[in-house]
C-alpha cells in the first residue's frame, strides 16, 4: 500500500505543480491509480511504446542520409559490434544535431548524436554504443520506460480506461514520453553495470576498450550543464577511473 501512497503523492504534487486547481479527489486517484499502471506494463507494452516513441522522436528528428560521412562511419561501428543483443535487433541511426548524446530504448531503438561523433574517434563511440546496449540487455531502459510513463501519467492525468495503453498515448504524448525518457537519469549502479557490459562486449569482440576510458575522460572535461550525456549520465570521471582498474588488472 506505501507503493500506491507514494504514486498518489507525485500526482497530487504533480497537480499543485502545474496549478490543476480544479482537480477532484476522484481525479487524484485516478491519476495515481494510472502511475501505478506504469510500474507494471508488459515487456510487450513496453517495447510497444518504444516503437511508437522512437517513431515520433525520429519524426522530429533530422536523420542523417543512408550516403552520409556520419551514417557511414556509423555503419562501420555497429558492424563491429553486431545487430543485436540478446535477440533484440538493433535499428541505428544519426540524428544530426550538435548535443553530445546517444540512447536506446527496449525495442532496439540506438540513436547517436552527431555532436557526440563530432568529439569522438570511433572506438570511443563505440564504447558509448556498447554502454547504452548494456542498458538494453540488462533491463535498465525498460523499467526507465515504466518510470517515464508513470511520471506522465501522473503528470497529465492521462486516462486508463483502455486496455491498451498505448493506444491511448496521442502522437504528441508518445514524442514527449520519450523526451522523458531519454533525459532520464540512470542510478550510479546502473551506469556501473552498462559501463561493465560494454568492457565485456568490446573485449569479446577484439575491440580495443582503451576508448571508454579516454571518451569518458572527454565527456568529464566538459561543462556538466551542457546537455546530453554530460548531464544524464554523471560522475564521468570516477566511472573512466573504474574502467582504467579493470582495463589495468587484465594487461
């Protein structure tokens, strides 16, 4: 019951925030009953929404063409490290737009940012790729998808009479969706295990892991308020230290 308490609680903050005077106690409820739902949607749903978020987002998006010094430099990187991780294939693309970032989402959704490969080499992007695939393969995006989706639904007191729960996201709802989500933050043990997996996968793969180390290093030596992952994805230096020690016990 403290569960549902705490859910009922950010809908009534949620409201006051966003001044819905008018809201009824019913209302409330409902609100909190429908960020409860979030916690709780199907891997089905989850990857669902993933592929109408991603769809959206993509929409928005300008996409680097297929003939692209980005997208073929992309390319060359994902062939390295494979179409797919854990049964789930990977859909890569460019956005074109100068903020240092990369995602994934849950149904394999992997954007970069040309921003990001503008101040990476490639084995640095490929290490930021097998980070956020380790988000992916270790559940981490899916339960930051519930989150997300419950904090909206709560937000916006988005109706759940229906069944299917995604049906019922608007466009515009499943491009703000997965705005959320990818601003989202991950907990310092999440990011600890997604910095990991991509160690194991480069290493698997023959591929040099020198690069998670020097590309975290570039992210650490920037301003942390400039956006993208300097912002989602903190402690970048204490996390390159962690990968120097394990990179250092194995040589």
């Amino acid at each position: 019951m403290r569960f549902f308490t705490a859910l009922t609680a950010v809908a009534l903050s949620s409201t006051l925030l966003f001044g819905c005077k008018s809201m009824s106690t019913e209302g409330l409820i409902h609100s909190g009953s429908t960020a409860m739902e979030g916690a709780t949607l199907t891997d089905e749903e989850v990857i669902s929404m993933a592929d109408k978020s991603c769809a959206q987002m993509d929409a928005k998006a300008k996409i680097a063409s297929p003939d692209s010094v980005y997208s073929k430099r992309l390319a060359r990187i994902a062939d390295n490290l494979g179409d797919e991780v854990d049964g789930t294939s990977i859909d890569y693309k460019v956005y074109l737009t100068d903020v240092p970032n990369a995602f994934a989402m849950a149904n394999g959704c992997v954007r970069v940012y040309s921003g990001l490969m503008d101040m990476m080499n490639d084995n640095e992007v490929t290490a930021v790729l097998g980070h956020e695939l380790g988000h992916v393969a270790l559940g981490h995006v899916k339960s930051s998808m519930q989150t997300a989706y419950a904090a909206y639904a709560a937000r916006s007191a988005l109706a759940s009479s229906s069944n299917d729960k995604v049906a019922a996201l608007s466009k515009s709802q499943l491009g703000d969706l997965g705005e959320k989500f990818i601003n989202a933050q991950f907990s310092q043990s999440q990011e600890a295990a997604a910095d990991n997996f991509s160690f194991d996968l480069l290493g698997e793969r023959g591929i040099s892991r020198k690069g998670q180390i020097t590309g975290l290093e570039k992210l650490a030596s920037l301003d942390g308020n400039a956006g993208g992952l300097l912002s989602t994805h903190p402690a970048s230096a204490e996390r390159a230290e962690n990968m120097r020690e394990r990179l250092n016990e194995e040589t």
